[in-house]
C-alpha cells in the first residue's frame, strides 16, 4: 500500500521516475575529535521500494565522501540534489539508479560540517576538548529537519533512529540530553528514537558536563497513571533561573493536559534552554530561549502530538501556538476573536506543491488571525478551544492534514468555514 501522504513520483530525463521510498530504519554514527574539531559520520537507511520501483529520493545537508547501494559502491554523483518542483531550496538527493521495488539499503560516509540549509548551524568545538552539539531544526526552511545531519526521509514517513555518539581524543565529560533512549557505550552513547519518529521529532544536545546545569522533577498530569519526568537543561552561560523555568514548565504541562487532551509522548519532557533566539519543538521536547518556553511546551500537543502529515500542513500549528500563547511572533493577544471578512487580501499558508517543504512565516501572523476570524465565527475562543481539544483527541499521536483539519471543524461547529479556508489558507478568491 502507498502511503497516502507520500508525494507523488516526478519524472526524470530518459523516462526515470524520483519516488519517496517507504523509510524504515536509519542507523548513524557520528565520532566527534574536538582536538581535530572533525566529526566523522556513518549512516545506513534500509527502506522499502513498491512496484514499480523508481529513483528513491532522500534528502543529507552534508558533502558525500562513500556511497554505496545494496553492499555495490558507487560514485557519489549518483545521489546529488535534484530539483523535484518543490521550490527554492527544496531539492532531494536522488538515486541516479533505478531501483526494483524491494528493500534496500543506502550507506553514506561523510564528515560533519556546517549543513546546506538556510539558517543551519554548525558543530560548536569548545575550547579544544570540547563539542557542543544540537540538532537544532526548524519547520521554516526546507532541509532542516534531521537531514541536516542525518539521511532521512520528507517528515510523513516515521522510521526507526539508532544514533550512535562516540567523543575521541578527549577525557573531558559530556552530556546527551535528548528524546530517545540512551544506552552509554565503550566510547559514548547510543540512542534509540521510536519507531513512530518522523524526521521532525528527535531532539538531541551534546555538550561538555562542566558547562550545563540539569534539574529533574516529576509532575501528575490528568490522563496519565504515572507521573512524567520534567527534564530541564541550560547551557551554564544561558542566563535563566532553572528552577522558575521548571516549574512554568511543569505547569504549562498540567494545563495543556486538562485543556486538551492526554500528553501523546513518552515518561520525560525534555527542555534544553539557550539564549535568544532559539526555539524548537520536538516530540515531547523543546530546545528554546526562555521567551519562546511556553510557545515550544505548547507544540507538544499541536506540532508534535499532533504533527503536519506534510511540511505543507506545518502551517496549522504554528497559527494555532500563536492564537493560543503568549508569544513574541503573534500581533495580539492570546485567545483573539475578531470578526474576519472576507475581502481581505488572499493568504498561502499551506504550500501547493507536494514535494513543497517549508511554513510560511505568515502563519504565526495571517495564521493567528485567521484563527481568531474562526474563534468569532464559532461563539468565541472557548468553543475554539473545544473544538481544537476534540480535534487533538481523535488524532493524538498521529499526523494531521489541513483538509482533516476543516472538515472537523465544520462537522464539530455545523458552521460553513469553507470561504475562510478558501481565501486565508489555500490564497485563493
Ligand atoms: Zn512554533
């Protein structure tokens, strides 16, 4: 069975087709060398054809140093980005082999630098023994999510993740703090992420034990039997009293559950606070400064309790995060309900094209206006809230679209948000 969400094939030259495999497990090896400030990487996904094969294409921000299809070695040009129609720096690596359908595998060997997206961050080496390290995505730009560092999939396809992080040359300690399970090894860690992941769900930060602060709490929340770990983490040069965070925290956690519906996650909340500027939702994770703390808590459940069955359907929950919390992106204050006419000027908030891998930034501003058009239309913003709450419930845990999403709420309100959806969604008049 194709997988509903899986963007259609695109013909190449000489009657070639790039196809989206079905990904099932990824396997990576990254050796950080602070003394060298090298980090040597391996990785290995398996993933499934279906008939009648194609040109499988997988996306890695990294310069190729091996490549090798089913054990034969092949030249590294054979999986070079292509432009697939997707738009400004939405290209996929692309097999230059057609393969039958089947399983496969793909190994690469490549060393760690700075990715080729835009906005992307490279491997931070401290002080010469040391490695600071985030997978630090971002739903903005297309080829940030874990392809940055690792081979992966477009975010519809879950798979399963073992990353294996190895320290040489250096007896300085380290910390992982992250959103899978870790096992310590001979030279490092190995991680486990779930077999439910998408390429937009695992958190992970490396850095020297002497330069981070750490608290861990428990907090009950309604919908759960046992309580939940509350993991906090800060950079010791991050300026944040840990303990206040913690606490917002574990509270925003406690709210969210009543409000709409049990956390979809594992037995830990992990929170890693940097400085401004950053903030990123993962599965039950963030990485955030402490101004965007509760707008990153908050995509626990919309964002990645619920996720975007595709990088176009990304738009939903940041329009959303932004009506309902406080956060710096929005116009106005939460839980607006002003009415929206619809002569307004036409937004896309949900790129067309299926290989199409960004969210408009105008999702956190026309978003969250549109969202407070919709909380007037539906008797105001508890009912919106209702209706959000319902929607997360029959749907936790899984991926989500933008038609699901109006559907819903027609069918939960009996109102006709047809023409809103039209114009402040899809752009159209
Ligand atoms: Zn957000």
């Amino acid at each position: 069975m194709p997988d509903p969400f899986a963007p259609p094939p695109v013909p190449l030259s000489g009657g070639r087709l790039a196809i989206a495999p079905d990904v099932v497990e990824v396997r990576g090896k990254v050796t950080f060398e602070p003394s060298a400030r090298a980090a040597a990487a391996f990785a290995e996904v398996r993933f499934r054809v279906e008939d009648p094969g194609g040109c499988p294409a997988l996306d890695l921000r990294q310069d190729l140093d091996g490549l090798r299809l089913d054990g034969a070695a092949l030249d590294v040009a054979a999986f070079a980005p292509v432009d697939l129609g997707g738009g400004a720096g939405a290209q996929m690596r692309v097999l230059d082999v057609e393969v039958p359908a089947g399983d496969h595998t793909v190994a690469l060997d490549y060393q760690l630098a700075q990715p080729a997206a835009e906005g992307a961050l490279p491997v931070e080496w401290r002080g010469g023994d040391g490695v600071r390290w985030d997978l630090w995505m971002s739903d903005l730009h297309p080829g940030r999510y874990l392809e940055m560092w690792v081979p992966a999939p477009l975010c519809h396809d879950r798979f399963a993740l073992t990353l294996e992080v190895e320290l040489a040359g250096t007896r300085r300690p380290h910390t992982v703090v992250t959103n899978g399970e870790v096992t310590v090894t001979a030279r490092g860690w190995e991680v486990r992420f779930p077999a439910h992941f998408t390429s937009l769900s695992p958190m992970l930060v490396v850095a020297p034990t002497d330069e981070v602060e750490q608290r861990e709490t428990t907090v009950a929340l309604p919908g759960r039997r046992s309580p939940l770990a509350v993991r906090t983490v800060r950079h010791l040069d991050v300026d944040a009293d840990l303990a206040a965070c913690e606490a917002d925290v574990a509270a925003w956690l406690a709210y969210l559950a009543q409000r709409y519906g049990p956390w979809a996650h594992g037995d830990a909340m992990t929170t890693f606070l940097w400085g401004p500027g950053r903030g990123m939702e993962y599965d039950g994770a963030t990485t955030a400064s402490v101004a965007a703390l509760e707008h990153e808590v908050f995509h626990s459940w919309f964002g990645r309790g619920v996720k975007p069955a595709r990088a176009g359907d990304g738009w939903i929950d940041e329009a959303w995060t932004s009506w309902a919390t406080s956060t710096r992106r929005s116009e106005g204050p939460r839980f607006a309900a002003d009415p929206l006419d619809l002569d307004g000027d036409p937004v896309e908030l949900r790129p067309a094209h299926p290989w199409a891998r960004f969210t408009p930034v105008g999702s956190y501003t026309a978003g969250a206006r549109l969202f407070s058009g919709l909380a007037h239309l539906l008797g105001g913003p508890g009912p919106m809230r209702s209706a959000m709450a319902a929607w997360y419930r029959d749907n936790a845990g899984g991926l989500v679209t933008t038609d699901g999403l109006e559907a819903h709420l027609r069918s939960w309100s009996g109102v006709d948000i047809g023409p809103w959806w039209r114009r402040y969604v899809h752009g159209g008049r």
